[in-house]
C-alpha cells in the first residue's frame, strides 16, 4: 500500500471527523481507491462518497462526511471540448485530449473521466482549474477547439461499450486479460503482480480469480471491459466468453 496515500486518507477522515465538515481529495486512480477501501474500516465511521461527476466513472474524488445525497457538494466541474470548424475536424481519441490537458501543465489528479463524442470530448475536472482550462485549451493535436463549462454531460449512456467475444481456455483472470487485451499468457501474469488490474475498482492480484458476470476488468494503460460470461464452448474446447469493452 502506497503509505503517503494512507496518510492523507487518515488525516483527511480525522479532520472530517474531528470538525464536523466534509474534506474531500482530488481525483484518485485505482490503486488509491484500493489503498483507501483496504483502511476503510479503520477510519473514523463516518459516510465517505466515491464520485466522479456521473456515475460509471473510473477516477473518482473521495468526499469525507458526504453521502450519496450530497454527491453535488463535490468540487467537480464538467467541461465540453468541441472543435471550432467541426467540418474539417477529425475525431479526438482518449490520448488526444489528455495529452492537450497535461499539456497546460495540469496534474493528473485534477483531471477525471474523459468522455467522446463523435468529434468532442467531456472533460471533469477539479472545480479549481475549470475556468483556466477553459480558457487556457485552444487545440488538440493539430485542430483547433473552444473549452466552455455545460452543466451535464452529454445524455444518454455516457460510456459506449463494444460487444466481443473472446476465446480463453478457463475463465481465469490472467486468461482473460490476455485474450482481450492480445497478450502473452505470462505477459498479462505480470501486469497482476504489477498491481495493475482491478477488479470492481479493487486491486486483483490473483491470476487465477475468476470474476462474476457484470464485474469489470481494469488493466492500467490498456483500458477495461465488463465481464458477461462464457457462451459456448468451441470445438477445440475452449470457451467462448462474451465482454463488453469500454471504447
């Protein structure tokens, strides 16, 4: 576990706690939301809200002393990327927009879930740096945009997903991982011990765990896929098992 994130989560809580009022962090990957949940009930019992700025969201702030109810009270702030001259304009891809964001010399942890549209992007990010990357974003890549704050994202289900059917020999996770992502067997053995697949948002460090239908598979730099179940079994014996994957 990662000590300099255990420490804030426990100062954090303690001062929510302590004081009466609602603390919350920036942005946390995976492997802090599984640092937190790993000391959660150690801390102060007290409400803490995960929350991204829609629901399905990856990268989540923290809210300490915040329920459910209150997931407005988190300093998060929506921001729509759409191209000036949309005729000409090619569509943005993930990296694309990150990398005009990080560009203007954000950290990380101030920026949320990225979502594409066609030819635009929805951005959440920190409430802080909302107006600055609004007027500080003028391209990305080689098209030239306008950054304005919208109140929502764009409507409907906000994560598209792509239906696959992949081929594994057992429904372990190091087989999955594998097959969707086109690795090595012992290529995608090394990401676990790496710490870098997620199960459910929570750290999976066993090859061999086997996720339940509707759970979600996060691999940190390849991206993530909801796991639906095997189908069929082929004539070579292996199953035929259904994701969705997160485009």
């Amino acid at each position: 576990m990662d000590g300099q994130a255990e420490k804030r989560f426990r100062e954090m809580a303690e001062r929510s706690w302590s004081r009466g009022i609602p603390c919350c962090t920036d942005f946390l990957d995976l492997s802090e939301q599984t640092a937190l949940n790993q000391i959660r009930r150690s801390l102060p019992q007290q409400e803490i809200l995960l929350f991204g700025g829609a629901e399905g969201c990856e990268r989540v702030m923290a809210g300490f002393g915040l329920t459910e109810e209150e997931k407005d009270s988190l300093p998060i702030a929506c921001v729509r990327i759409s191209p000036k001259g949309a005729r000409f304009a090619g569509d943005m891809s993930h990296r694309d927009v990150l990398g005009a964001l990080m560009s203007l010399g954000f950290e990380r942890s101030l920026l949320g879930d990225i979502i594409l549209r066609d030819k635009e992007a929805w951005v959440f990010c920190a409430e802080r740096i909302a107006d600055y990357l609004c007027g500080g974003l003028t391209s990305v890549r080689h098209t030239p945009v306008r950054a304005e704050r919208t109140d929502a994202p764009p409507s409907g289900e906000l994560f598209r997903l792509r239906r696959e059917t992949i081929q594994v020999s057992s429904e372990r996770m190091d087989a999955l991982v594998a097959q969707a992502f086109r690795l090595s067997r012992g290529n995608a053995q090394s990401l676990f011990s790496a710490g870098k697949v997620f199960l459910d948002g929570a750290e999976c460090l066993r090859t061999d765990a086997e996720p339940r239908e509707g759970q979600i598979v996060s691999v940190r730099g390849l991206g993530r896929f909801r796991y639906i179940g095997a189908e069929s079994r082929s004539r070579k014996g292996k199953w035929n098992t259904v994701i969705e994957r997160y485009i």
